[in-house]
C-alpha cells in the first residue's frame, strides 16, 4: 500500500520545491485556493488526495508516495473543460508575439503592468481571466480561458492593430448606433492630424498633444456594447468626455446611457463640460492626476 505523504514531503521525494508542487497541483486541477487554503478537488480525491486533520499541524492534505504526473518537466494539463492559456498561446491564434499580445490586453484594460509581468484587473476577471504566478521565478501572469479568442472586443481591438477593416458584422453594428457621429461628421484638424466634430473637442485634443500625452479619439469601449469614447488615454487607462449640446433631448438620453455604461464597467472617466474646456490648463491637469497620469 502506497505511503501518503504531506505536500512538502511529496515535493522533497520528486526533488522539487513544495511551492513548485502546489503549483503543478493546482494547474493539474487537484487542488485550488480559497480564503488562504488549499481546497482538495474531486480530481485530486481521484488521485488519492484526502484531508488529515492533525493535533499538531491542523487541516492538511496528503498524496499518495507514487503521484504521478503525466510530465514531470511541466505542470500538467487541467482537464479540457476548465483548460485555460497564456498570453503566447493567443498570441499564436492571431500570430502575435506574447510581448504584443499582453501589449494588447493591457491596452483593454484586462491587464497591469507589475514591477515584473502582469495583474489582472476587474476587467480582467470579468471576462474570464485568473491571476497565476509563475512557480519558478512567482512572476505573476494571467491565465484565460480558450473562449477569450472569439470574444469581440478582442477581435475588434486586435484588427485594429494589424491594420485590418472591421468585419461585415461590426460594421453592421457600427452602423445601426452612428446616428450622431454621422449628424456630427468630424472635419476640424487637430494639431496632431486628427479629425473631430467640434471646436471644443479640437481645444482637448490639441491640449493633450502639447502636453505630450498620447491619446486615441473615439476608440471604442472595451466591451460587447457599441460604445465609443471621446478620447482616450492608454497611460492609466482613462476616458474622457466631452458633454456638449445639453438642449438637445436625445443628446441627453444618449449621455445618460454612457455614463450608466462607464459606472456599470468601472472605468475610470474624466467629464468635461463647456467652462471646462475654457479652463483647460487648470482643469486637466488636475483631473488626469487624480487616475496616475502627469501633465507637466
């Protein structure tokens, strides 16, 4: 009858670390953590895993001496329908590097730069993403599940960036919620070449190139809504907008709605109203500074 062992002395038996275990453990879907303890599952039960409750060490979890793994260089597979990928494997699916991919989720908003790798964000985890850490060097990353590939912000967002034209279906799409970008059609040059729909968003958008903030006008929502923004800043992932035509009652409804999506999300959104925009280099300033990023 085989010898069960503690995880640390399972780990010492296989000539790796008990945090390099815990995390093949974990990634093999034996074991997950909650509120700070490891949490035997049904797929570890089948292993031979069971809970010993000690008088001396309390709660823990035992294996089997001969726990085997299918490779031992690597931490094994979870099983399919929980399978989850890396930032390189979706690279691969849209032949992007894992550099330019993560580049990507960040820009998003899924993802954070840490001092070293990445942190998911609120966004992140709505949209499926785990927090991990690499159990050689615990460099954090995320992990996704394998459905993230089709989700559209992605897609759209990825397009984008290789150049490519929106779908027939995103265009259909753009098309039936452009009512107002059509009525307003952008033709005043910013400094920076942009083309906008209002001498006030000119005035923002020329403020921000002068203060060498980079800046995108009117990207789109990282969500399935067909939402766009006024402008957009990708250091500290703010949104601006710019709140004109306050006798118009459509206008109004659709502002609304807007502000119902920012908060819903949690993005983090700077409004602007006219007075503002005749004060700019007292008001953004200090507006921007309150999300982490410097003006001047």
């Amino acid at each position: 009858m085989s010898k069960a062992l503690s995880t640390s002395a399972l780990a010492k038996t296989k000539g790796i670390t008990g945090k390099e275990l815990f995390s093949q453990l974990e990634t093999s879907g034996y074991i997950q953590r909650e509120d700070n303890e490891w949490k035997l599952l049904s797929a570890g039960e089948n292993a031979g895993g069971q809970y010993i409750d000690h008088p001396k060490y309390g709660k823990y979890i035992t294996w089997p001496e001969t726990l085997e793994f299918t490779n031992e260089t690597t931490s094994p597979p979870p099983p399919s329908s929980d399978k989850l990928v890396t930032a390189t494997a979706i690279g691969k699916a849209f032949s992007l590097s894992a550099n330019r991919m993560n580049s990507v989720l960040s820009e998003l908003g899924w993802i954070e730069k840490a001092l070293k790798g990445w942190t998911i964000t609120a966004s992140g985890k709505s949209v499926g993403g785990e927090q991990k850490e690499d159990f050689r060097s615990g460099i954090p990353y995320v992990a996704w599940p394998k459905s993230i590939t089709e989700n559209k912000s992605l897609k759209t967002t990825i397009n984008e960036v290789q150049g490519e034209t929106q779908s027939k279906e995103a265009k259909s799409e753009a098309s039936d919620n452009s009512n107002f970008r059509e009525k307003f059609e952008a033709k005043l040059r910013t400094t920076d070449g942009h083309y906008v729909r209002s001498k006030a968003e000119m005035l923002i958008d020329n403020w921000l190139y002068m203060a060498e903030i980079v800046h995108a006008y009117e990207r789109k929502l990282p969500i399935e809504e067909e939402v766009y923004c006024d402008f957009y800043i990708p250091t500290g992932k703010v949104y601006i907008e710019y709140w004109g035509y306050e006798n118009d009652s459509k206008y109004l409804h659709r502002k609304a709605q807007k502000q119902a999506i920012y908060k819903q999300y949690g993005f983090k959104l700077i409004e602007l109203e006219d007075k503002d925009v005749q004060n700019l280099d007292d008001v953004l300033p200090r507006l921007l500074l309150k999300h982490g990023v410097q003006s001047y």
